[in-house]
C-alpha cells in the first residue's frame, strides 16, 4: 500500500486536494473535525498503528487528533444506522464524495465498487439464514476506503463483535503498509464466509425437502417448502453474483489496496465468491428438479388413481349389463322362477369375479 503522506500519489486513496471544478473532488478538506457535533447514532472506534491495537471505543469526533498525533497510525470508524448529519464528522475530515456518502445513507444500494479520488467507496450485503428460520436476513454494509481510515456504515444489524476477533486474528499479516487493506480483507472474508454458510443452510434444507418428496406429505406442503426455497436462492444470488465483480475491482492494482503479501488472501476471498455462486446455482436446479419431480410423482397418483377406477368402473359394468338385460318388459328365459334370479345372479358373480381376479393381476387394481 502506498504511503498516503507521499504528495506525488494521484490514486483512489491519495490524500484530499482541491481541484475547483473537478467532480471527483468534493471540495477542500477540513484541517480538524475535533470541534464537529457528534454522532447521533451509534458509534464504534478502534486506533491501529503496524497492526498493534492502540485504543478503542474513543469519541468518533477525536479521530483528527489521534491520526495527527501518530502519522503511523490508521483508525476503524463503525456508524450504525446514521444519518446524513452524522457523516458530516467525516466527510471533510476524509474527503468523502457526496455520491458516495448519498449512497452510504439511501438502503437498498446495489453490491458495487466506486473510484474516486480521494477514496473507494464499496457497497455490500451480508447474509444470515440462522436468525430467520423460515428466510433469509440481509444487512446492508457500505465502507468508505481512505488511506488511514476505513469507515464503515451499516443500515442493518451485523455481528461486528465477530468482524472484530477475525481482525484480531490477521495481526500476524499486518504491517505499515497494509493496515486499511488487512481491515478490508477481514470485512469481506467474514460477508463472504456469511454468504456461503446461508447457502449450506439452504442446501441441507433442499436435503430435508428431498428426503420428504416420496414420503406420505401433501402436494401442497412440498410446493410450498419448494416456492420458499427458490424465493430466498434468487434473492441470495442478486447479493452472491455481484461480489465476484466487487472483490475483483478491490483486488487491482489501481486500487491500491492488494500487495504482494496481501494477494492470495484476496485471491482466496474472490475463490470463495465463485465458489458460493456455483453452490447457489446447483441449489437452485435442485429445487427446480424437485419441484419437476414433485409434478411428476403427482401426475403418476393421478394415473394410478384413474387406472384403478376404470377397472372398477368395468367390473361394475358386468352386473349392470346383466341386470339391465334381464330388467325388459319382455318374457325371457326363467322369467317369474326362482331359476332365472339364481342363474342371473350366478352370471353377474362368476363374470364380475373373474373379471376383479384378471384386472389384479395385470396391476389394475
């Protein structure tokens, strides 16, 4: 990672300049923000200098002091659920476009990567099947990537206490250079890792609907479970699909943020991205073929059902011949003897009898 006191950087996480005119420039940047009004909502702060942990849980209003005080030091801004007034703590001090901080604030921004000049301003969504047993929970998270500062706002509820341990745990990869970038890595590690774990809880739920398809369940319950399953697979893939494109625009070289020590853990988050693109697609043939196979097995109930009353539909059939023949306002072989009911009686039987044994054992009945 570039040094951001280096003057001759021109890149997405150069420091601030003032270029009137330039719309990638939101205007000159603030010399401190320690007098700024600060932040309604809530706030978490951590101070990082070489991968060493400094100071957390300090007024987001005294970032400007701390960084000031250590140019070596970089710091973890976490607003929950802000509004416009309480980026203004940060928007000059950082440089933060105004597009970017209008979509950190708007919900329902898509999964992306915006390069501007003083920052990158990415845009995403984390996945939990766990808290919703009947869908899926999304939480919207945008960050703001600045030389010294990573800025994170979520619209959502996120565990940020598990954010945190995964960073905790990458000390050992931090240096002076890639502080922001080992803070980024973890970010995304932990969204991507939620998007393949609510996709492996989908996919055991498709198990459980496949082990119930030939069991004695109504049609309806199957059809059902099998709506719900596909509704929240294509809801998950318009959050998977697009992070390919988000790592992998995180990952050039403009960006400024991957280096040689840093790129195969990229290259293991983008890996995983594709990985859970792929899952989702499999599920979702899969419940594709079960709601196929669940028509199917119907339509086969319904043959079954139909072959089985045509055969009693002939069997009866015998005995409304024989009594409809001999039910004619017309004499007729042992008319008014008791010979004529036995011998009747004795057709419909044997015919009807017959006709019950040969349909079982072709498989009719």
């Amino acid at each position: 990672m570039p040094d951001p006191d280096d003057p001759n950087i021109d890149g997405p996480l150069a420091q601030p300049v003032t270029a009137d005119g330039d719309p990638q420039t939101p205007g000159p940047t603030a010399p401190s923000v320690s007098t700024a009004v600060p932040p309604q909502c809530p706030t978490r702060t951590r101070l990082y200098r070489a991968g060493k942990l400094l100071e957390e849980g300090f007024p987001a209003e005294q970032m400007s002091e701390r960084l000031a005080a250590d140019p070596a030091a970089v710091v973890w801004l976490d607003l929950y659920d802000p509004a416009q007034a309480d980026l203004g703590i940060v928007t000059h001090e950082f440089g933060l476009h105004p597009l970017a901080v209008e979509d950190a604030i708007n919900a329902h921004q898509r999964p992306k990567v915006d390069r501007y000049r003083t920052h990158l301003f990415a845009n995403l969504y984390a996945v939990d099947a766990s808290r919703d047993p009947h869908g899926l929970t999304t939480g919207e998270i945008s960050m703001f990537i600045t030389p010294r500062a990573l800025i994170t706002v979520r619209k959502d509820d996120f565990d940020i206490d598990a954010l945190i341990a995964r960073w905790d745990l990458n000390t050992d990869l931090i240096t002076a250079d890639n502080q922001i970038s080992i803070l980024v890595y973890g970010l995304l590690d932990a969204v991507v890792d939620g998007h393949y774990q609510a996709v492996e809880q989908l996919d055991d739920a498709i198990d459980e609907v496949q082990t119930n398809l030939f069991r004695q369940r109504t049609a309806i319950d199957i059809r059902r479970r099998a709506y719900e399953l596909g509704a929240d697979l294509a809801a998950l893939r318009r959050v998977v699909a697009p992070m390919q494109e988000v790592v992998g625009r995180l990952m050039r070289t403009d960006s400024h943020l991957v280096d040689a020590e840093l790129g195969p853990y990229y290259q293991d988050v983008h890996d995983h991205t594709l990985r859970t693109s792929e899952t989702v697609d499999a599920a979702s043939d899969r419940v594709d073929r079960i709601a196929a196979t669940q028509l199917n097995e119907q339509s086969a109930q319904l043959n079954e059902i139909t072959k089985k009353l045509a055969a009693w539909a002939a069997i009866i059939a015998v005995p409304t011949a024989v009594t409809g023949f001999y039910g004619q306002n017309i004499p007729y072989p042992g008319f008014g003897h008791h010979s004529g009911f036995l011998a009747s009686t004795i057709v419909m039987v044997v015919l009807a009898g017959g006709l019950f044994f040969y349909l079982r054992r072709n498989g009719w009945l």
